[in-house]
C-alpha cells in the first residue's frame, strides 16, 4: 500500500472514532432541545432530574469496568472472550442491586407521584449497561467507527419518535417510553455487531469475575463519587429550590454535560498508547504529556471563550427563550468544561500507571468538597451556586490529578518551568484575546455561529502566526493518528 493511500485510510479512519461522539451528541442535544421545548419547564425538569437520578445508579452499576477492560484486552486480547463475559456477568449482578437501592431511594424522597414514576421508568436502563460491556472490545481494538451506524440508527429514531409523540399533543410519559425502549435497542445492537465483527462469545469464568472485582473496585467507587458529584446539584436544587429551577438548569448543564464528549474522546484515543507506554517503559515521556496538555489547551481555551462569550444565544436557539434564565450558569459552566481538558488526561495516565487508588482519594476529595459546598451555595444563591460550586471543583481535581500525574512519572519526566512555559501561555493569551474582542466587536444582529465560527477563526490564525505549531507537533499528530487508526492496528 503507498503511503498516500495509507495516510489518506489513517485519517477516514481516525475521523470516523470522532464522528460517532459528535454523531451522538448532536442527536442527543436536539432530542433534549425539542423536550424542552414540547414539555415546558417544570416537566422537563422531571426529566433532568430523573436523568441525574439515574446517572449515579448506572455507573454503580457499571462498576467501573469499561474503562478497566480496554487496558485489559490492549494488554492480552487473546482473553477477550472471558474478559467481556465475566465482565456482563458482574455488570448483572450489580445492575440488580443498584436497581433496588435506586427504587429503595425514591421511597425515601418527599411524595411527589410525576418525580416518582417519571425517575422510576428511566431506571429500568440499569441493565443496558450489562450489554454495553462489548463497546470496550470497539475501543480496546481503536474500531469504534463500526458504532457509528448503530448511533445514528438508535439516536435518529429516538429524535423522530418523541418528536412525532409531542407533536400530537403527547406527554412526558410516552416521551420517557420511547427513550427507554431505544437505549435497550442500541446495547441490544452493539452487543450483536460485537458477536458478528469478533466472531467470539462472551464467557464467564469465575476466577476471572473475582479478577476482575479485585481490579475494578477503586475505580467503580471513584466513578460513583465522581457521578454523585457531577450530578448531586440537581437533586439538592430540587429539594431546596424545586423542580422549576431544575428546569432551567437542566438545559445549561445538558450543553455542558454533551460537550463532554471531547475532553473524553480526546483522552481515551490516546490511552491505548499511553498503556502501551507505560507498560514498556514505566512513564510516557515529559514531551508526549507536555505536548498532550498543548493540544488540549487548544481546543479548551477558544471553547470556553466562544462558550461563555455566547451562552445566552446558544441557549436561546435550542431551548427557546423560556430558557433564558439558562444562560449565566451555563457561562459558568463552560469554564468548568475548560478544566475538565486538563483533569481527564491525567487521571487516565494515573490509571494506566495502576495508581487507581490515587484516583480514588482525589475523587473522594473532590465530592465530600461538592456535596458540602453545594449546601450551602444552592440554598442562597441556587442553580448559580450550583455552577459555581461545579466550576470549583473541576479546578481543585485538575490540580491535583496533574499534580500526582507528573509527580509519579518520575524525576526526569517532570517539567521544568522555563521561558519556553512563558512564551506558550502567552501565545495563548493573545490568541485567547483577539478571539474575544472578534466575538464582542461583532454586530449583535449577526447569528451566534458566524460570530464564534469568526472568533475561532482569529485565534487559530493568530496560534499559527505566533509559531504555536512546529514540525514536530505534526510528526507528532501523524504519530499518534498511525496508532490510534483501525487500519494501522490491523496491518
């Protein structure tokens, strides 16, 4: 194969890994958009609220696990068989334990029959996470392209179904039925693509099952403190200020929580090689987690502006303007998402160095500081307090897991600050700058997107100007593209 051809499959191929995140995203937003929209407030704060309800039972559920298994099967994927079935049948067994403590919870809650039956519905997709356990063979392997399908094919039909239903004149619950039905659909779905593309069945074997809850436990615990943090701020908004805050604050945190996706995408394309790194020669280099956190800040830092800079508008256009009070502590938020850039990569490298158990005392750290700040910030200021305190937190994790990443990458591979750090953050800063004042100087009667599609614009020829990229930046990226390619991994 010449080396157009292979550079040129690289690339479809690399591009398709991300397709099926923004795929995802995109559908998911607009589905939440015409909720809103079709529901009013107060109910879709039922269903924000039953969302985050259901969020810290799903990664109990879930023990962990997904992320475990990819450093598995990169490591030994002859066992991949018995590593996804002991996986499901661990993943079983605690789907119906979470089950019942979540319902054993709703029992405990002030009376309130829509909250009740509106959260207990969406509970019932516990158990797609016990199927879902074949998307981590996907993502071991680096072909989560052969996903894409099944995303559009399950999202689209979500989006048409609860439009169709609110079309004529349907209700929140017809609407919680059909997103239930269609998250089974999609783990039904992948597990069968799993089956055919691999040509193996899952088998459990109980010392495996053992092996793995060994493995998996700190991470399954640091997941639900992570979640219950991440989402606490709904249900004490709930208590303190009602279900109609919840509405508003549903949609800031639903753009926050979607554009997640990034930060996350970004990381777990990267952990196969920085298993693979680790596992050869201890700790990735200075210069691959340096240059890592360089590509990070470009993306992060025009998203937090154009995010903060617009978020009024961007609310609008979703969610409509009943949702307008959505726009401030969404500003908030999107610096939030900015530090989440920097905290996620580390904690992965804390993970692929075996240090889960650091990863839990930070986790840990990081909630008790949430949930306490939370009550004392939403009972006087509300969703802002809750953004705020949101905000906070990301940026204390952040501190913390890059600080423990690079301590424990050894002497020799910790930075040393130098006036090469000084000329990067000012190149940052004037890019960062002239995106701003592009944004601001830009007539109002404009539409948001070419305002920040100028913005982004400006900063990136401005990075460019300032020789922000060098040549080994791009021997870098066609470095990391190679590995993180289906094709390359099957030659």
């Amino acid at each position: 194969m010449n080396a157009g051809m292979k550079d040129h499959q690289i690339l479809s191929n690399t591009f398709s890994l991300v397709a099926i995140r923004i795929a995802g995203i995109l559908l998911g937003m607009a589905t939440q958009a015409i909720l809103a929209r079709g529901l009013g407030v107060e109910n879709f704060g039922f269903f924000t609220y039953g969302l985050a309800y259901l969020s810290v039972f799903l990664f109990a559920a879930s023990l962990g696990l997904d992320t475990l298994l990819i450093r598995e099967i990169t490591r030994a994927p002859e066992e991949t068989p018995s590593l996804i079935g002991s996986a499901m049948a661990l993943k079983a067994l605690a789907s119906g334990a979470a089950l019942l403590l979540a319902l054993t919870g709703l029992t405990l809650l002030p009376a309130n029959s829509i909250r009740t039956l509106s959260t207990g519905l969406l509970l019932v997709t516990i158990f797609t996470t016990v199927f879902q356990t074949a998307r981590s063979y996907f993502e071991a392997s680096l072909r989560s392209h052969r996903l894409l399908d099944i995303e559009l094919l399950t999202k689209t039909t979500t989006l048409f179904l609860i439009g169709l239903i609110l079309r004529f004149g349907g209700k929140l619950f017809p609407c919680l039925l059909v997103f239930v039905v269609m998250e089974y659909a999609n783990a039904t779905l992948v597990l069968r693509r799993f089956t055919k593309d691999s040509r193996l069945r899952p088998k459990a074997e109980p010392e495996k099952v053992r092996e793995l809850l060994k493995k998996t436990w700190p991470l399954a615990l640091q997941g639900i403190l992570y979640v219950v943090y991440f989402r606490v701020d709904m249900l004490i908004l709930e208590y303190y200020r009602g279900m109609t805050e919840v509405g508003y604050y549903g949609p800031a945190y639903a753009i926050m929580a979607g554009l997640l996706f990034l930060p996350e995408a970004l990381s777990r394309s990267l952990f196969p090689r920085l298993t693979t790194e680790v596992a050869q020669s201890g700790n990735p280099s200075i210069s691959f987690l340096l240059r890592l956190l360089k590509y990070f800040a470009t993306v992060a830092v025009p998203l937090v502006i154009a995010g903060s800079m617009l978020a009024g508008p961007i609310v609008d256009f979703l969610f409509g303007p009943s949702f307008s009070p959505a726009a401030m502590p969404l500003r908030y938020l999107f610096f939030g998402l900015g530090t989440v850039f920097f905290s996620y990569p580390m904690s992965l490298l804390l993970l692929a160095q075996g240090r889960q158990h650091l990863n839990l005392r930070i986790v840990a750290i990081m909630a008790v500081f949430n949930v306490a700040m939370n009550l004392i910030a939403i009972p006087r200021w509300g969703m802002m307090g809750a953004a705020i305190t949101t905000v906070f937190t990301e940026g204390l994790g952040c501190l913390a897991m890059t600080a423990s990443g690079l301590w424990f990458s050894g002497h020799a591979n910790r930075p040393q600050f130098n006036t090469l750090w000084l000329v990067r953050l000012s190149q940052l800063a004037a890019s960062g700058s002239l995106m701003a004042a592009i944004i601001f100087m830009i007539p109002a009667v404009l539409p948001w997107p070419l305002k920040g599609l100028a913005g982004a614009t400006g900063f990136f020829v401005m990075l460019i100007l300032l020789g922000w990229f060098t040549p080994e930046d791009k021997a870098f990226i066609r470095q990391s593209l190679a590995r993180t390619s289906p094709t390359t991994c099957q030659q």
